[in-house]
C-alpha cells in the first residue's frame, strides 16, 4: 500500500504534508489547542465508513463501553453528547441518508417486518410530539440521537446479521471493550472496599455515570455469554474454562454493583427463562399473571404497612441490601425514584396526548414535586438524573401514545423473540435467540426503575438485541441444522 501511495505521488509532496502536519500540530499544542491530533482520526474514520459499513458500525460497537460524555471534557455545555461514539452515529445517519437516496436500501423484510412497524410509530409519535414540545430545541436533539441510535444499532445492523457469526462479533466487540471497563471498576473500587456501597455508585466513571447503568449492562451481557460457553466445543477444556472464568467475573461485577434494579431484573428474566425452557403454555402464564394480580389488590393494604415498616437502608451488607429494595419510608433512593414517578404521573394528567416533549422531563418535573414527596438528594433543575423509568418518562414527554409506542417495540420484539426460538430448525439459533431475548428481558423489567434509552452505553445493546431477533427471524429462523466446519467457534472473526 505504502509502495503504491509513493509511486502515484512525489516522494517530495509526501514530506511536505507529514513535516506540515507536524509543524501545525507543535504550534496548536502551544497555544493550547488540541484539537488537530484528531483530523487523522476522523479522516481515518471518514475512510473506513466509505469503504466497510460494516466494520466501521462495528468499530463504534467496539467504542461505546469506552466513549464518554462531552461534559466530562468540558463543562457548561448546554448540550451533552457521547464521544466519540455520537458523532460517529451521526455521520452513519447521513451515510445512511445518502446511500438511500443512491437507491441503496434495506432489505424490505425487515422494513415490513411488526418489530421495524412499531418503531416506525415509535419515531413518528417523537416526531409529532417534538413540534408541540415545550422546548424543541432539547425535544428535537432528542429526537436525532434516538434516530441515530436506530439507524446504526437496528437498521444497519439488521443486515450486518444477515451472518450468524456478525452476531456474535457484535457482542464479543462490545464485551472486549466492556470488560475492560469492568476490570477499571473493580480496581478503583477496592481502595475503598469492595462492600463500600457508596462508592459503588462512582467507581464506573467517566465510562457510566453510575452503577445503574454499569449494571443494566451487566444484566444484558450476561445471558449472552452463557449462550457462548455452550457453544464451545466439550473437548476444548481450555477455551470453556477461560469462558467459565469470564462468566464468574461478570457474576461478581454484579454484585459489586449493588444495583438492586438489576439483581432484580435478572431474577426475573431467570423466570421468564424457565417458562420458555418449560415451554409453559400461554394461557396458564396468564392465568398466573391475572391470580398474582388479584392477590395484590386483595392484599396491597397489609403490604405497604409491611412496607413502611422496613427502615433497613441500603448498604455494603449483601442481605441488608436486599432488604433495602422494599424500604419506601427512610430509603432516599427508593423514596426518590416514587417522587419521580409521582412528578410524571402528574405532568401526563396535564398533558394526557401529546405530553411536554421527548427529553423535557428534568426541565419540567421540578414544579410538580410535592414538599411531602421530596428526598435529601430532591433537586428543582434537573441534575440529578430523569424519570427513572423507560415508562413513566415516555407517558410524561410524549403523551398516551408515547407509553404504547414503546410498549408496542417491547410487544413485537417478545412475540418475535419467542417465534424464532420455538420455530427456529438450528440448535444454535435457538439458544442464541432465547439468550438474547433474556438480556432484552432483563433491562425491559430494569426500565421499569431506571431509564437510559438515551445513552449508547444501553442503546447499543437495545436495538442491537432486537436487530439480531428480527435477522434471525427473518434470515435464520428456516436454515436448517448443518454440519458446520468451525462449528464452536465464538471469538469474533
């Protein structure tokens, strides 16, 4: 390549560039400028989206554990951004754009497909509710990083699995990174003692703003990579014992998190699990579901006196812990997360249809807060996180049809899920396809305590899980079982 480049241009024009370059570069440093460094970087990337779409979508895969948001960097910006993980999807997104416009288009059984259908409504009820925003400016940057995320991570990605082994480089470039991250945290936290629960919450930075997060991912990962270990080949002890050590180390990741959402979140999906494996019948699920239901209502009474009887707090003890998941009187973090709610519940009884805009939430809440619902760490502007729920903050942002827009993505990607396991003829779709439904389980019942659609640390994940159960139903799901020559193969190629 080198010998080409110097037999197409002057060896003379070729200095003249690099000792430009240098001499620029040394003057922007002392002025303190440093930016400049970066041009090769982004000519580089700029190169790499023209020539591989593919591999460059992945690079960003491979970047997001690692990105950090711009407000880390420098502060008092009014808008906050991942980098470089932002403006490398936004760049897609117009790449994206202009090879639509080129006639390059994706696959129209993906675009017609009930999942793709529902974010379809999903994207146009943000677009709707954007134009009648309190703020369009903060609803409509919104709206851009929602659209990039599911440009890259969903669309694009859609026909990157059209080979089963993409799927897998997907998560294996996103795990390499994040382990990394994983190994940072842990580091960090044991100069304050692995039980110091406080600390938990910081270890993770400037990667996750919080343990929230750094454990949503934890619980997605995870199912994921149990579907690798059974992949592997039972002869090859040394790659299953590395994969088996891998998984221990993510175990123990989680619970040094203390993210109580999480713990809970995978138990849960451990359930859901289960009934899939059981290949419990639909009915009886709600059947179960209706009885449990009832039994609530008949019994709520006794159970919040039961409640507001718990004063453990959480802490580093493992079981005072989980106790602390149940504490709504003196927990600040509970109580918190129920004035939030309390505050979206009522911004949606102003605003039932179109709600107050995508991303106004943390600058509209503070008025609705009640002086009997406030906490220690209550806060009037907005600092300190958002609606703490995927589901109460769409109600509030975007309205009723905000809510059903999401639940409807939620809705189709479980009934696709499902589809592609119980029908599917391969073994190895089917047990990738439940293990990736798991992850998705996991942060679908996480986004009922905490809300990070908005980042690419959880998006990359999101809509790269249900991009991969729409390409395994679409592309996979009918292949029938074959003899494959690298066949428990599971690093990324």
């Amino acid at each position: 390549m080198i010998n080409g480049i110097q037999e197409r241009y002057p060896k003379g024009l070729l200095w003249g560039v690099l000792i430009s370059f240098v001499v620029l570069n040394s003057i922007m440093l002392a002025l303190e400028i440093f930016y400049l460094p970066l041009v090769p970087a982004v000519l580089l990337f700029l190169a790499l989206a023209l020539v591989s779409v593919d591999k460059y979508l992945l690079v960003i895969v491979f970047f997001v554990p690692l990105s950090v948001p711009l407000s880390r960097l420098m502060e008092g910006l009014s808008i906050d951004m991942y980098l470089p993980t932002e403006p490398l999807l936004a760049g897609l997104l117009l790449l994206y754009m202009l090879k639509y416009l080129l006639g390059d288009r994706i696959d129209l059984k993906v675009l017609r497909h009930p999942v793709t259908l529902a974010i379809y409504f999903h994207l146009a009820w943000l677009f709707i509710t954007s134009l009648t925003s309190t703020d369009m400016l903060v609803s409509f940057k919104m709206l851009a990083s929602r659209l990039w995320f599911i440009v890259g991570f969903y669309l694009l990605a859609t026909q990157l699995f059209r080979e089963e082994r993409r799927m897998h480089s997907y998560v294996w470039l996103f795990a390499i990174a994040f382990t990394g991250v994983i190994i940072y945290t842990i580091i960090n936290h044991i100069p304050y003692g692995l039980d110091n629960q406080v600390m938990a919450h910081r270890v993770a930075a400037p990667f996750y703003k919080d343990h929230t997060s750094y454990g949503a991912t934890l619980g997605f990962i995870l199912p994921v990579l149990v579907a690798f270990f059974l992949f592997i080949k039972r002869g090859d002890i040394n790659t299953r014992f590395l994969m088996a050590l891998l998984i221990l180390l993510y175990i123990f990741a989680t619970v040094v998190s203390y993210t109580r959402a999480t713990w809970l979140s995978i138990l849960a999906s451990i359930v859901f699990w289960a009934i899939l494996k059981l290949k419990v019948r639909f009915e009886i699920v709600l059947t179960g579901f209706a009885i449990l239901l009832i039994l609530f209502f008949s019994v709520r009474t006794d159970m919040m006196v039961k409640l507001e009887q718990n004063r453990v707090e959480s802490s580093g003890e493992f079981s005072e812990h989980v106790q602390s998941m149940s504490n709504i009187s003196t927990d600040q973090s509970n109580l918190e997360r129920i004035n939030r709610w309390s505050c979206a519940l009522r911004m949606w009884q102003d605003k039932p249809f179109f709600g107050f805009g995508p991303g106004t939430y943390q600058f509209e809440y503070g008025r609705y807060q009640r002086s009997y619902e406030k906490t220690r760490i209550s806060t009037d502007f907005g600092t300190s996180g958002n609606a703490h729920s995927e589901y109460f903050g769409p109600m509030a942002e975007a309205g009723v049809f905000g809510l059903l827009s999401i639940l409807l993505v939620i809705g189709t990607t479980i009934y696709t899920g499902v589809r592609v396991y119980l029908s599917s003829k391969k073994n190895s779709i089917r047990i990738f396809s439940l293990a990736v439904l798991v992850g998705l389980v996991s942060y679908y019942l996480h986004g009922l305590l905490n809300n990070f659609l908005d980042t690419d640390k959880i998006s990359v994940l999101f809509w790269g899980y249900t991009a991969m159960l729409v390409a395994m139903d679409v592309y996979h799901r009918d292949k029938p079982e074959e003899s494959v020559e690298n066949e428990g193969e599971i690093l990324p190629s």
